[in-house]
C-alpha cells in the first residue's frame, strides 16, 4: 500500500468539498465516529464537521501539504500535514494538520482530524 496516494486520495477529496464550501460532502470524507478538532472545540461524527465547515465563510479553500506519514496497521494510516487556509477577506491562516485515516467497507475515510495552530517563539 502506498501510504502518500492513500492520504492523498482522501485528502483531494476532502479539499474539493471544502473549496467548493459543501459541508456535506466535506463531511461524508469521514468515518461516521470520526473526532474532529478544528480551531474551536471538537465534536464526534459527520455532523459536527458539517456544522463546523458550513460556518466558513465562502470562498475559503485549502492548500496541503503532506509532511510525513506513517502505516498503524493494514486498514490505518497516520498523515502530518501544513495546510493553509486562504480566504478572500483576510489573512492565510497556517495550521499543521494530524489525521488518521481508516479503510472502511465503504473505503478509506478521515477517522480522526486534529488541527493544531503553532504560535512563534519570542
């Protein structure tokens, strides 16, 4: 199994819903149990990333970038990634990006997503 064109697939997926703003859609990228953390606090399941996508604002897209990966077990893969969130009224917004994602009966899907925001170091 390539790990990268596992991530990739998923995560091409996943930026084609969030750049087109389809909550939906974005949501059906995970596992019915997934935990999600974005920038504001977590939810369980394809509803709460629903929620959460439906309330950026349009024209937001997303750009990625796949740092490392790793392979868990047969159906589980470990992405690290930069991702940055562009918007048309203000600034990009960094973040690195934790996911794992899970081969399911109905293919792979994002079983886990934790968004982490690093600040500089003074």
């Amino acid at each position: 199994m390539d790990r990268e064109a596992v991530l990739r697939d998923v995560l091409d997926r996943w930026k084609a819903a969030v750049d087109a703003h389809e909550p939906q859609r974005v949501a059906a990228q995970f596992t019915e149990d997934a935990i999600f953390q974005g920038l504001h606090p977590y939810s369980v399941g394809r509803q709460g990333v629903a929620d959460y996508y439906a309330s950026q604002p349009l024209g937001m897209t997303a750009e990625y970038q796949i740092l490392e990966t790793r392979q868990l077990a047969d159906d589980l893969v470990l992405g690290y990634l930069s991702v940055d969130f562009a918007f048309t009224d203000r600034a990009t917004v960094a973040v690195n990006l934790s996911v794992l994602v899970k081969h399911t009966e109905d293919g792979w899907h994002l079983s886990h997503y934790q968004v982490s925001r690093l600040t500089p170091v003074a």
